[in-house]
C-alpha cells in the first residue's frame, strides 16, 4: 500500500489570478493607461512570486537584531537586520513603490497603479511594506509642508527609484503616556544652537533603521513652559543618523517582542537631543500629521485586503488537492459556500480600500470636488477600521480550512494570522476611528455626500437578480441615516456608545 503524503497549496500568480483586481482595474482605467498598468503588474506579479517571496521568508528567518554595545563596552545602539531585509529595500526603490505617486505618470490614477503594487508586494514582502507606507506619508507630508532648502534633499531620497539613494521613514508617535491619546506626548523640543533638539522617549517606533522619521514633540519656550494637551504638540521631521554615520543623540532600549511582523524592527528609544526641523506652524501638529496617517491608514487597508487574499486563494488552492470523505473539498457544498463568502468578504473590502486609493489620488492632483473630500475623509477611517477587522475575521476562518495544517508553523500559515492581528491595531483602533468618523460627520457635514454616493450606486443597479440586494441596502442606508439624529436625543453618551457599530454599518 502506498504512502500518502498531502499535497500543500500552491500560490497562484498575485496578479494574473486576481480576478477581482483585474476587473476592478479595467472598470478604473482608461484602455491605454490600462494595458501599461497590467504589463507592469505581470511582470512586478512575477518578481513577487519568485525574488521578493523568497526574501521575505529570509528575513522572517533571521529577525533583527539589537547590539547595544561594542566590544570595548561603548554603547553601540545598532540594529543589525539580515541582507534580505536590506534587499528589499533595493527592490521597493527600483520598483518606484513610493516613486510612482510622486512622478505621477497617470495623474490621479497614479495612485491606483501604485497602490495595486502594494498589494501585489506586501503578503510577500515580510512587511517590507510598513517603512514603505510611513515613507509615503512622509514624503506628502514634506511634499505640503517641507518648504525648508534642507528639506528638499530628503523629499527627492524618499521618492527616488535609485536603491543608492533611497531613503525610507519611520512613524515615532507612541509614547508610554499617550498611545492613540497623542495628547500625552511628554516629548519636548528645545531651540538649541540655532535649532531644534528633541528630548524624549518614544515606546513604539516601527521600521526603526529608516533613515528619518516624523515625530510630535512639544516646544518649550526660553523659560522651559509648553502648551499641554493636543494644542501644544507640533510636528518635526528628523534624520536618525549625523554626518559621521552614527546616531544622533538616539538611545534603543529595547526591540519590542511581537506577536507577528517579526522581520520588521520594532524598538523603545529615547532622543537626547536629536536634531529635528519643524514642519508646519507652531502647535499645529495634530493636523499636520494628519496628511501622514490619511496615507498610512490607506495602506493599513490595502495591505489588510492583500493579506484577506493570500489566505483565501492559498485556501482554495487546498480545496482543489484535499480529499476527504471520498471526493475534493471543492466539490462539497458546505465548504464551497464557506469559501465563497471569504471570496465576497475579500472583494467588497478590496473596492472598499481601492475607493479610497482613487479618492486621495483626485485630492493630491486636485481633481476632487468638495463631495469627494467629504467623502474621502470619512472614506479614510471607515476603510481602515472596517478592513483591519475583516481581516482577522477572513484568514482565521482560511486557516481552519487547512484542519491541523492550518495550525503548524512549518506551513507557513499561522504567521498569516499573527501578522493580521496587526491591522486592527496600527494607525488607530477600531474604537478610535470609529469616534473620528463622527468628527467628520460634525466637523466636514460627510454623512451626506457619503450617503449620497452609496445612492448613486444604488441607483444604477439594473441586473433583476439584484433588485432585492439593492432594496435591503437603501434600507439600511436609510436607517444609518436616522441613527444619528435619534442617538443624539438620548445624549452624547449614546452617540460614542454607538459609533463602533454605526462605523462598521457605514463601511460595510
């Protein structure tokens, strides 16, 4: 009798095989700009499936490393990360992974070319694709606001194809007394020697090699006073490393142990003086770094529905090669509907996340109308808080089609559900997205033109299979568009009691 021996997954082409992106890119794009888009992603489709996968599975295999001090006992503060992890970085800048949206060669569309190589990168990419999207936001921040000369050289490295001259940024928001509450950064700046010096401890600082990053920090004036509270926080942009090479004033404390992204650097830090330019206005931080995580919190979600992909198609591609109870597990009815709602789950984030990609590509170019940075900025919140929840969701219920193999690290399928257990977290909770969506609601009168566009939609329905879909979906819009005035008569207490749930109807 011979052995048996079950046959893995095996992963489809990332690009050609996405039938969702390919049609949601030929409903997107005009045929010429369409045929150049697709060359390029078939041939990055197959760059991703064989050099930039094989990478990612190196660097998971050697994580970073910190070497606080040197042989002769001087502190050090070096992370060491392995040459895969560096490798990556060459292939993001060859690439033009950030460089797309700064040349901008399809002008608003640019934004969809770029972001669907995100996609196609990120589930490979050992989550290369964090430092690339803090650089993103970064570089549109400095792209607003860095009218410094000295600045003007750190924009051109950030949005450079040349893997020479790339530079990548960090994101240093958490503190231990803030967190998500950046109203209690502690961090200060002091005007010293003609500048600003940053003192303060950061405790989350993710892709920590990057060779800049942006930051909040207080300034105190000649008499060491602050503002307190979100009004006294301004916004800095700094570079990790002084002309010699070495750090500058910058202590690491820690790398952080994580539950997933084990191939990203994660560390505690402290600055002592570390230089830093301001960006923007005095006090004027918090709204400034919101061009940063507008960006960031767009990749959280493109990222999200990338992984919701990876786990589903490795999941269908089982079905086809397991057997059990006498026939494939693509020929049983339960396991194909189970299936099936991953799939629709998976695309209906996927339009979710690339909606709001369209949107911020209109808004940069100033193509948008006022309708669509209304809705784009609750778009923004709404995408990122629904798709990091439905990710979980998604390559949990992925991984039990696997049985036991889902569970065993050598498949390479339970770091699918660490790494999502991320998404939620990053760039804001669910809980606190979900209270942001109604600032935008109070602040930018967005539930209108938001509900509106869902109409319009609505509206243009004609397939009859659909008709009682479309009935059900006015209806609900209908009654999200009652909640609010409805909470509001019961107190505030009702309506931030309810946000998360309105949040999540709104998005789905």
């Amino acid at each position: 009798m011979d052995t048996f021996y079950q046959d893995p997954p095996r992963l489809p082409h990332p690009f050609t095989a996405d039938a969702a992106l390919r049609s949601l890119l030929a409903n997107a794009l005009p045929a010429d700009i369409l045929r150049d888009v697709e060359q390029d992603l078939e041939r990055f489709g197959d760059r991703v499936a064989g050099e930039v996968a094989a990478l990612g599975r190196a660097a998971e295999a050697e994580p970073p490393r910190l070497v606080s001090f040197d042989p002769w006992g001087r502190r050090a503060d070096r992370i060491e990360v392995s040459e895969a992890w560096q490798r990556l970085q060459r292939i993001s800048a060859e690439e033009g992974i950030v460089a797309l949206a700064y040349e901008r060669p399809h002008g608003p569309l640019s934004r969809i070319h770029q972001f669907a190589k995100v996609y196609l990168f990120h589930p490979s990419s050992a989550f290369y694709s964090c430092p690339l999207a803090m650089t993103d936001g970064a570089a549109r921040v400095l792209e607003l606001l860095g009218d410094a000369p000295a600045l003007s050289d750190a924009l051109a490295r950030l949005t450079t194809r040349d893997p020479e001259r790339f530079w990548t940024s960090g994101q240093w928001m958490t503190e231990r007394s803030g967190g998500s509450d950046v109203g209690g950064t502690e961090t200060v700046a002091r005007f010293e020697d003609g500048r600003h010096h940053l003192y303060g401890t950061k405790w989350f600082t993710s892709a920590s090699t990057s060779e800049a990053a942006m930051t909040l920090a207080r300034i105190e004036d000649r008499k060491g006073r602050t503002v307190a509270g979100s009004r006294g926080l301004s916004l800095f942009y700094l570079e990790t490393h002084d002309a010699d090479g070495r750090l500058d004033r910058i202590e690491i404390l820690r790398l952080k142990d994580k539950l997933g992204t084990r191939a990203l650097p994660t560390a505690e830090l402290t600055m002592h003086g570390t230089r830093a330019v301001l960006l923007g206005e005095p006090g004027s931080g918090v709204r400034d770094i919101a061009h940063l995580l507008n960006l960031t919190r767009v990749h959280n979600a493109i990222c999200s529905v990338a992984t919701m992909r990876r786990a589903v198609a490795l999941a269908a591609d089982y079905a086809s090669r397991r057997r059990a109870f006498g026939r494939s597990l693509d020929a049983q009815p339960l396991h194909v509907e189970t299936l099936a709602g991953l799939e629709v789950e998976t695309r209906g984030c996927l339009h979710l996340a690339f909606h709001a990609a369209a949107l911020v590509g209109r808004q940069e170019c100033g193509t948008a109308t006022e309708d669509d940075l209304a809705v784009l900025r609750m778009l923004v919140p709404l995408a990122k808080l629904y798709t990091g929840k439905s990710v979980v969701r998604v390559v949990s219920e992925a991984l039990e089609a696997f049985g036991g193999a889902g569970y065993v690290e050598d498949t390479g399928l339970p770091g699918l559900l660490r790494d999502a257990q991320v998404f939620p977290i990053w760039e804001g909770t669910t809980n606190v997205l979900s209270l942001d969506v109604l600032r935008a609601i109070a602040r930018q009168q967005a539930l209108a033109p938001f509900l509106d566009a869902i109409g319009e939609r609505l509206a243009r329905v004609t397939a009859s299979a659909l008709y009682d879909a479309a009935a059900r979906a006015r209806q609900t819009v209908h009654e999200l568009e009652d909640w609010l005035p409805r909470a509001s008569d019961r107190g505030e207490a009702a309506v931030r009691g309810g946000a998360r749930a309105f949040a999540l109807a709104l998005a789905r």
